[in-house]
C-alpha cells in the first residue's frame, strides 16, 4: 500500500476526521499506520480504541479497491497533503482534509481565489451583484469557489464562465453524488478549465453535518470571501465565520434594511467586513495578485483619464451602451430598454467597461460614464 493509498483508505473510515488523521501521520507516514497495534494507535491523542480497532479492520475488507475503481472509472485526481499539488492556503487551516478528490484542471488550485457565498433564495438585486462580481473575478483572472447550490452558488459559478474565467465548486458529498443534480450540466462545464473537488470519498451522499464541513473548505482555499446575500442563520455566515477564524479577508455586498436577506450581510460590515460595491474593492485588498496591476494603472494614470476617449476603437455593443449614458445614467434595466440589447451582453459588456474604468456606478446603482469619458 502506498502513502496516496493509505490516506485514500483512512479517509473513507466513518468517525475518524481530518483532525484524528492528521494525529496519526504525525506520528507514522500514512501506510505505517496500518502496520501498528491496535495499542499503539490508542496511545494517539483522539484515537479510542474503537477506532484504532476499525483502522485495522479495514484491511480485511475491500474498501479501497472499491474506492479506487470508482476514482479511475471516474477520471478522478486525488491530491493528499503530501502531494506539491495540494493548495498551501488550504493547508494552512487547523482542518485541513488530508486529501482532495479533483476531477478537472488540478493546477487550478493554485490560482489566486475568491469565494463568492450567499442565499439561495436570491433576491434580483443578489442576482446582479452575484453576476457583476464573478464576471469581474474572471476577466482579472481570478478563480471564483462556490458551493454549486442553487441561487448565488450556481449564478457565481455561471459569472466566472461567462467571462472566460476559471471556477471550483465545492462539494457537500463524493463527487460520484453532484448535488443538486440540477446542476450536473453546470459541473460538466466547470470541469473544462476549473474543477470540482470534494474531501469525500467518491460514493458519500450530502448530509446536514457535510455542508458546513464544505464551507471551511471553501473559505480556506480562498484568498478571500464575499458573502452577497444571507439570512442572520445562514450557510454563508457559516463559511463568514470560517473565513475569519482562518485569516481570510471578508467582504460583504450592502443590503436593503428591510430584506431578511441582507441582514447577515450588514451584520457581517458592522463587525469588520469590507463593505464592496465593485470588484476594485476587493482588488485594493491583494494587491501583490493578479489583477491589480491593471487596476493599479488606471488608478494612478491621471493624466491619460483626462484625454477624451477614442470610441472609434469600441465594438457596436460598446457604442451603444457608451451612447445611452452619455444622455443620462441607466441601471442595467434602463439599458436594455434603451439599447434594446440582450441583457446577458449587457452585463458583460458593462462589466468589462467598468473594470476599464470607462463606466462606474453612482450611489443609487445607476451606470454613468466616467469623468474623462464625457467631457
């Protein structure tokens, strides 16, 4: 048995944990551990001798050849913590799960990250923002980690496809039991650039105690995390919580007052996290990452903002949202009705125009060309 195959196999016994496991290869490389006594492993702070005694027992059976089959015939990559491909922020937390079942792009998690969490019963507003921001992660090059749940999970996930980018999603169960199944097709496009990737084994159904499991495993592979939209006992104040305790930054999208929904988010503002309105917000916390470079240049190049912008360079679709509000300032509805383009182009048009810094938004959330722009 080999250290991969030890790891794979102590992670499919019931009540034993990543803590416990980890216990044990302090102590032995992972395929020692089946060599012990049941004694020996008793002596292991966390290690009863109940399971010391299904540790062995295990060897009897044939777990891990079926572990294994189901892996391959899946085209599934492992990555346990002895391995370079492990993402060090992961490793960094008191949890961490000594392996990772990736089907996808594994390199992918090694990208700079941002967790974008929320309702999933999201209000239009939530829908927006949850679009605007994970376009404008994807376009930086940032990778963009939800849960693959229905609301802001699949709609940040969706964002960071749109622009080309790159998403992980997260799983609550082995990656052979993708839940929703409505979101299957979803799972099967992340896989061509991103991945999802579970802490599983391949067969494990989701359960009450799983998810919020998966929300530290969220937060920790992430650089930071934005919570969009939730309710004062939601999952993504879970994920909040986790963010905090391990050193990640946290940022919140403001609310309405009277929307339940946002209660967690200016819950989570009053106690620290960076109020955001665009994706720059969030850019001004990394700024050794991609991304910021661009953002930082167009900051500090005043003098090429004060030139008036050549819009012979722009595409139709550009034209024509640059013409409507050089009239008057337009949410994104406002220019739909007014360019009568396909919203979908819209948002992503605006998006990229607005991480140009050639549109930016007023307080009321309304579109408005720059000052340079509509001299």
């Amino acid at each position: 048995m080999t250290d991969k195959e030890a790891i794979i196999l102590l992670n499919t016994i019931s009540g034993i944990g990543a803590i416990k496991i980890q216990s044990l290869m302090d102590f032995w490389k992972p395929a020692e551990i089946f060599n012990q006594s049941a004694g020996k492993l008793s002596q292991i702070n966390g290690i009863s001798s109940k399971i010391a005694k299904n540790i062995l027992d295990t060897l009897d059976t044939d777990a891990l050849e079926k572990e294994l089959d189901i892996i391959n015939r899946g085209g599934v990559e492992v990555v346990t913590k002895l391995d370079e491909e492990y993402p060090e922020r992961l490793k960094e937390i008191y949890d961490s799960p000594p392996c990772l079942y990736v089907r996808g792009n594994v390199s992918v998690l090694k990208t700079p990250m941002l967790a974008i969490v929320g309702s999933r019963r999201i209000s239009s507003y939530g829908r927006r923002m949850a679009q605007h921001l994970s376009e404008a992660a994807g376009y930086a090059g940032w990778t963009v980690v939800s849960g693959l749940a229905y609301g802001t999970d699949g709609i940040a996930h969706q964002g960071a496809l749109d622009a080309q980018g790159k998403t992980i999603a997260v799983l609550g169960g082995g990656l052979a039991r993708i839940h929703p199944q409505d979101h299957i097709p979803l799972a099967r496009e992340i896989v061509k650039e991103g991945a999802v990737i579970s802490e599983f084994p391949m067969t494990m159904s989701p359960n009450r105690h799983s998810f919020p499991m998966r929300n530290r495993v969220i937060s920790g592979l992430s650089n930071g995390v934005l919570v969009i939209e939730a309710g004062i006992r939601s999952g993504s104040l879970i994920t909040a919580n986790f963010a905090n305790e391990q050193g990640r930054t946290v940022f919140a999208i403001p609310g309405q007052v009277d929307n339940p929904s946002a209660r967690g988010c200016n819950s989570l503002i009053k106690d620290g996290a960076k109020l955001t309105e665009n994706f720059n917000d969030i850019l001004e916390e990394f700024e050794f990452l991609p991304g910021f470079e661009n953002y930082a240049s167009r900051k500090q190049n005043k003098q090429q903002e004060e030139q008036e912008l050549d819009f012979s360079a722009f595409s139709d679709v550009e034209q024509k949202i640059c013409d409507a509000l050089k009239v008057e300032s337009l949410t994104i509805d406002g220019l739909v009705a007014t360019t009568k383009l396909d919203l979908v182009e819209i948002m992503s048009t605006s998006m990229q125009l607005e991480l140009k810094k050639i549109l930016t938004k007023d307080n009321t959330g309304k579109y408005i060309l720059s000052d340079y722009t509509s001299k």
